[in-house]
C-alpha cells in the first residue's frame, strides 16, 4: 500500500513514520516534508522512506508530490500547530492550515486520484464547551475561541465539503491533546518537562514558568495517536469524523505536581504572562466511542508512562 505522510518531519509525524515501518511491513512509505526542514536520522537514513519535497502554499509541489507517489493513503499531518502562537500569526496560521489543506484536496481532486485522506483536526475547533457538554460527542457544535482552532474548524469543513461535493475520502481525526518524548517544548507538557530537567541539571534556578494550571485537557500520548492514525485510514468510514482522545481531563495543575514527583525537584511556580492566553478553554474531554466502535482503538499507553518519557527525552536533551 502506497503512503503519503505530509508532515513527516514534525512530532507526530515522526512517530506515525516509525510505527508504520515498525509494524506495517507491506506499507511503501512516502513523506512530503518543507523545504529545508530537518528530518531525525533514524528516518533521513531509513531507505524504506521516499521523501519529496514542497510546501503546503506551494500548490504546484502538491501536485509533483502526489504525482511521484501516487498514494491510496495520505496522512495530511502537515500544519502550523500552536494554539499559543496562533494568537501572534493569525494570517500565517489560516494560510498554511486552511489554504494548504485546501491545495491538497485540490490536487488530489484535480488529478483524479482516490486515497483516503485521513484530516488531522483537532477538538479546539470545539471551542468553548460548557461542563454539561461534557465528554464532548462529534455532534457538539463548534465554538472556536483561537485563530488555531478557527483554522482547524475551517480545515475539518473542508473535509466534509470535498467528501459530500466530490466524493473525496475523507476522514476527520479530531485529536484532543497528545504528547510524549521529542515534543517540542512550546507546548505545555514539553515545556514543563524540560524546565524541570534543566532545574536537575542545575542551568535553571527551581523556578517553573508556567500559563494558567486551572485548565484541564485529555491528552493522548503521540505513539496511540499514530496507531489512531492509521486504524482511520484502514478502517474508519469515509466521509465520518472522529475523536481521538483519552476520555479523561486534568488539569496542567496536576501534569506538573505529577512530573515535579517523578522528578523528585522542589521548585516554585510563576505564572508567566506570556504564557498566558487572551482566551482559554476551561476544559476539554473527549468521548472517543465512535472511533473505538468503528476501529478497535484505544488508549494503551499510560499517561504516567508518557509523561516519564517525556521527562526522560529532556534529561537526555539538556544533558547532550
């Protein structure tokens, strides 16, 4: 089976890479990754692996990239995907997210190809949800309250739209909060890892710089999501949406104690204002039945075990 990963160089796409040469041997892989972006070793070297190369506002590197591959899966992970930094590039954020999925459904569409194309949105697009909505069902109405989110929102309609108008396979994967190791650390959990681990290594004084700790989040470590992007592939139904998540949210509050323990570090907490968002989702959980009911999938990996290997990944990170 033919493969294309846009994306392939970034967080998830790593990790959905090494589970798709690790476990799905009849799988001919392809990445499409941004000029210039730097791929791990492990798959720069890896001869099972094709990359092309392009960028999502580039429309004619689309075309090319699906021309050389000629996938009957594309996993469109390739996106800016920082809610804090959307609020500082709201115009960059709809551009690569809206208008460079817009490009590759276009080209996929334009060239008369039919993959299915798993979407990686995100249950941001929700938005604010009351605690009477909760967990939240794919029929909860989108409320967006970020540019990230807006963007996602828009993505995940454009998904919906090609099915319905062009019968372009689509599938919705809408993903709560998923970390683990090599996570960059714009995002909260990498984050508080790797200050934690400086604070051992002693280059920081125990001090822990952190945004709002009341909020609470369902996080999925980013190997389950990989597994979760492939069962969309093979098995969820064209045209669905789903969400991916862990069915449980606590707060950043509790990420932090949980990894100051595992640590064994006393540290004092400051809230930093530029961590600080102009408006916060107080809370998302996700009800994944859906997706488990059509795939099989669920969370293997326990949040405990993520977060240790997260902490793991920064010690190694600070001490090279």
């Amino acid at each position: 089976m033919r493969v294309l990963i846009t994306g392939i160089s970034g967080f998830v796409g790593q990790h959905l890479a090494e589970h798709l040469l690790a476990d799905h041997t009849d799988v001919e892989l392809f990445g499409f990754r941004r000029w210039r972006s730097t791929l791990p070793p492990a798959l720069a070297t890896a001869p099972a692996v094709r990359i092309v190369e392009g960028d999502l506002l580039d429309a004619p590197s689309l075309v090319r990239a699906l021309q050389a591959s000629r996938p009957e899966v594309i996993l469109h992970l390739a996106a800016s995907s920082s809610v804090a930094g959307s609020w500082d590039t709201p115009a960059e954020m709809m551009q690569v997210n809206v208008l460079g999925t817009l490009h590759l459904l276009e080209a996929v569409r334009q060239l008369g190809l039919d993959p299915v194309v798993v979407l990686a949105c995100s249950a941001e697009a929700y938005g604010a949800v009351a605690e009477t909505e909760l967990p939240i069902k794919e029929d909860q109405p989108f409320r967006p309250v970020s540019p990230y989110a807006v963007s996602k929102a828009a993505v995940d309609l454009l998904g919906d739209q090609y099915f319905r108008a062009f019968r372009l396979r689509t599938v919705r994967a809408r993903f709560f909060n998923h970390c683990g190791p090599r996570q960059p650390a714009r995002f909260v959990v990498s984050s508080l890892a790797r200050q934690i681990a400086e604070v051992e290594a002693g280059v920081r004084k125990p001090e822990i710089r952190t945004g709002d700790l009341t909020v609470r989040r369902d996080f999925v470590d980013v190997r389950d999501a990989a597994q979760a992007y492939w069962l969309a592939a093979t098995r969820g139904q064209a045209g669905e949406a789903y969400n991916v998540a862990g069915g449980h949210a606590r707060s950043i509050r509790e990420v932090l104690d949980d990894l100051l323990a595992l640590a064994g570090v006393t540290a004092s907490v400051v809230t930093d204002p530029g961590r600080v968002r102009p408006a916060e989702l107080r809370v998302l959980e996700g009800d994944a039945s859906r997706f488990g009911g059509a795939t099989g999938w669920r969370p293997e990996i326990p949040f405990a075990h993520t977060l240790a290997d997260t902490l793991s990944y920064w010690r190694s990170q600070v001490a090279g």
